[in-house]
C-alpha cells in the first residue's frame, strides 16, 4: 500500500515514499512535498524513495515538478537513496542528475 512520511529536522523535511509511485498515488506524494516546499522557514526537501517498488512517468513528473517548485521559492531539493530500480528508471530518462546530483 502506498505511504508518504514527511519528517522534520532544522528546517529540512525528509520525505519517505513508499510501494508505487504511479498514476493513482501521485496527488499524495506530489501534496506532501508540494506542502514542505511551501512551509516558512523550511529550506531544504529531501525526497527519499528507498521504499519505492515501482516508478513510472507520473511519478518522475511528480518529482521533477517539485523540484522546479523548490528551485523556484530558492529551497535546496534532493531525490537521495534510491533503489536500484528507481535510479535505473532516473538515469534512463535523463533526470538523475537533475534530481539527485549523482550520475547513472
């Protein structure tokens, strides 16, 4: 079953999603970001989707569109920890640097 977790620390929030990141679920994991890049005082989201099972285009759109959200309101943004599925799925799409520093 789908779960998102928001976990605050010295401003930061750290984001746990896990199960599928897909079509039906992505309004709940794109809110829960979208509401801590939007919280005063935060400055940094970090996304981590160790627990993710399966990523598909809806859910790479979440997390590239909040990414813009974060560059836009100047929050630090990082996708850290992905499985090996999902950082395939990232590299292969061409937004793993984009959404995590690293390279694939």
């Amino acid at each position: 079953m789908f779960s998102v977790a928001t976990d605050w620390q010295d401003h930061r929030a750290t984001i746990a999603i896990s199960d599928d990141l897909d079509l039906v679920p992505r309004d709940g994991a794109e809110n829960a970001i979208a509401q801590a890049v939007g919280t005063p005082g935060a400055d940094a989201v970090i996304v981590d989707p160790a627990g993710l099972r399966f990523l598909d285009s809806c859910g790479i759109a979440v997390l590239v569109k909040c990414r813009r959200q974060a560059d836009a309101a100047g929050m630090a943004y990082r996708v850290t920890g992905p499985t090996d599925m999902v950082r395939q799925v990232l590299s292969l799409t061409g937004v793993l640097d984009h959404l995590s520093g690293e390279t694939g």
